[in-house]
C-alpha cells in the first residue's frame, strides 16, 4: 500500500497535516505550562495543580465534545473549542501571578482541546476506499508520534526567541491554525452522524466496545509508566542524549511499525485477533525492560516497543469504527483517547511510588502488569469481540447485496 497514493486522495493529506498541527498545543501544554510558571517562581507544587487541571479537564470532556460532535457536526464544535482553549492558554499566560487564573486558564484549556482525533478518525471512511482504510488509521497512528516530538520543541524554540509564556501563545494560534484547516475542508463539512437512538450510555452500550476500550486503559498504564521509568534508567545509565533520547527511539518505533502494518496489504487475521497478539507482543517487548540491560539494548528494547505500540493503536481504530452504535463513533473514539490518556496519567502516578519504595525493576514490572491486564480482558471478551464484528460486516454488506 503507497502512502503516496493514499495522500493523494483528495483532502487526506489536508485533514492529516491540520489534525496534527491543531493538536500540537495539547503536547506544548505539558511543557510551556511548568515552564512559564516556573520562571514566574510557582512552587512545583502548584505547578503540578495547573497541570493536572489541564490534564483532568481534557479527559473528562472529551466524551462530552465527541457526543456533541455526533449530535451538530464538525465545524461548529471544532472552531468553537479553538477559541475557548486559545482563551485559557492566555489566560494562563497573562495571569502567571495570580493562581486562580492560572488553574482556570489551565481547566479551559483542557476542557476545550478541540476533539480533532476522534474527528479525523470519524472522517476517514468518507475521505479514503474501504481498502485503504486501515491503512489511513496506520498513517495516523503513526503520524501522531511528531507531536510528542515536535511539541517540546516548538516550546524550545519558542523559549530560546520569546520566553515560556510565549510558548502559550503560540499553541493558541497552533491550535486555532490547525482546526481552520479541518474544519473548512468539505468533508468536515459535509460529515454528519446518522441518527441515533436516545440513550445516554451513548457508545458504551456496546458490551464488545466497553472490552476494547477497558483493554486500552491498560495500554495506557504502560505508556505513563515507561515515561518515568526511563528517567529513573537515564540517571543509572548515562546515555548521550539521556531519557529524551530513549524517548525518541520509541516514538521513533511506533512510527516505524504503524507504516510498515499499514503497507501490508490484507491480514490474514481479524482485527479483533489481530488487537489480543499485538497485545501480548507489547506486553513481552515490556516484560524484557524489567531486564534493564545496557544502553545499545536498551535503545533496542525502546524501538521494539514502539513497534509494536502504533499497530495496537491502528487495529483498535478499526474495532472502534466497527463496534461503535449507529451515531457514536465519534463519542466513541473520544472515550479511546480518555481512556487511553487516564491510563497513562495513572501509570505515571503509580510507577513513582514503586520506585520511591522498591526500585527501578519493580518500576519497569508496571507497565507489564498494565498490558498483562489488558491481554486478559482481550481473552475474556474474545469471543463477543469476533461475535459482534461479524455482525457490523454482515451488517455493512448489506446495502451493496
């Protein structure tokens, strides 16, 4: 499969590189804030609230935004959440004295992330064939590792010319630039749910949905923990480059497998199969960190883990698209990243007390126990998983019969 020629359908790489760019500031925020607060004298106390408001406000609206997304469309809610959290990366920004302001700035800032990835992933099936879709969610999956690149350093740069609160500013208008180009395009447009039915559990109604997403939680877990774990490694084993530099290699993995799964044209196994064996291989390329060996293999381990991260990703996108109730999916790719998000932020949280009180190995233990978790719900929901998938394409057959 060419990723050329997938691009070239129209609006792909359009949708592609606006999604990208308008999501920028959630991945500046997690270091323009701390730092701008940290050159106006905040206490790392405080500095911890701010963020955390970011990071809560975003995870719980989220849902929220994707329902209301199904229920008016794409423009009115993506420009809408651009001004709003522009606003409250301003205010952040103007009021780093005054601690009320700062911590509503932040709570605005989270709660109004426009919901551009479940939109993106909403609007693929009408954007690229049917062939070309798993291809088009391996693309994004994949592509979304320049943002944790290319945040931080668009906050360096900012902060080498301007200074941190500068930073702010600049994913203002990032996030406002990238959502103009999503939602002015046609498809965004044009796109609109089909009807649903009243019910307020929305896509969680799905009983093989709630497996998946309750899975990826786990995933989740093992991203936070790799986070702090590989700082804990860097200051053990000094490596050029330190913890950012395992860091990279593992984004730089994960874009690797999320093209390579993309370009095979046909799997001969399902999706829902394919999402518990990609599990377990995540699950074990963790399993080798609690080894903690020297650097050249521990960069090792960091791209073998990448690699198998992104194509997760990618076929759980599929299952999404597939197993999400009749106008839901986006609410239902906004609670993968929720969870996926509360995930990692828990990991994050845990892992530092495990290596306050048993050490590094133990640390590392974490984010295996998190995948375990989510290959063993994967096996115990398996079977709805393959049931309710050969439903929605027999289901999808139909019109064409």
């Amino acid at each position: 499969m060419s990723y050329v020629s997938l691009l070239r359908n129209p609006y792909a790489a359009r949708l592609l590189a606006g999604t990208l760019v308008g999501r920028l500031p959630s991945a500046m925020a997690a270091v323009a804030i701390p730092l701008a607060l940290r050159d106006a004298g905040a206490p790392y106390g405080f500095i911890g609230l701010a963020v955390g408001a970011f990071a809560v406000a975003a995870a719980v609206a989220g849902p929220l935004l994707g329902r209301l997304v199904d229920r008016v469309g794409q423009p009115l809610v993506l420009l809408g959440t651009a001004v709003l959290a522009g606003c409250g990366f301003l205010v952040v920004a103007v009021a780093l004295d005054h601690r009320a302001g700062v911590v509503a700035g932040a709570a605005l800032a989270g709660a109004a992330t426009p919901p551009l990835e479940p939109c993106l992933r909403a609007l693929w099936p009408d954007v690229v064939d049917a062939g070309k879709l798993e291809s088009a969610y391996a693309l994004d999956s994949a592509s979304q590792q320049l943002i944790f690149v290319g945040g931080p350093l668009i906050v360096a740069g900012c902060v080498s010319v301007a200074s941190p609160a500068g930073a702010l500013w600049a994913a203002s208008l990032l996030g406002l630039a990238g959502v103009l180009v999503v939602a002015t395009a046609a498809p965004a447009r044009a796109w609109r749910a089909p009807a649903r039915r009243a019910d307020w559990l929305g896509p969680m109604r799905s009983r093989s949905l709630v497996v998946l997403l309750t899975s990826l939680t786990g995933v989740g877990v093992a991203i936070g923990t790799l986070n702090v774990v590989v700082v804990s490694y860097a200051e053990e084993h000094p490596l050029p480059g330190g913890a950012p530099t395992l860091l990279s290699l593992n984004a730089l993995g994960a874009l690797a497998g999320g093209l390579l799964y993309g370009a095979v044209r046909r799997w001969p196994v399902p999706p829902a199969r394919r999402t518990l064996l990609l599990a377990v291989g995540l699950a074990l390329g963790y399993a080798l960190l609690c080894l903690l060996p020297a650097p050249p293999f521990m960069a090792c381990l960091m791209l073998l883990t990448g690699l198998f991260l992104a194509p997760l990703l990618t076929v759980s996108f599929v299952l999404v698209g597939e197993l999400a109730p009749t106008g839901t999916v986006t609410e239902a790719f906004a609670w993968l990243v929720t969870l996926v998000a509360s995930g990692s932020a828990l990991g994050s949280a845990v892992v530092g007390l495990v290596l306050e009180h048993r050490g590094l190995t133990w640390a590392a233990a974490c984010g295996v126990l998190g995948l375990a978790s989510s290959v063993l719900i994967l096996l115990a929901g398996q079977s709805r998983l393959d049931l309710d998938q050969r439903a929605d394409a027999r289901a999808s057959a139909v019109p064409s019969a």
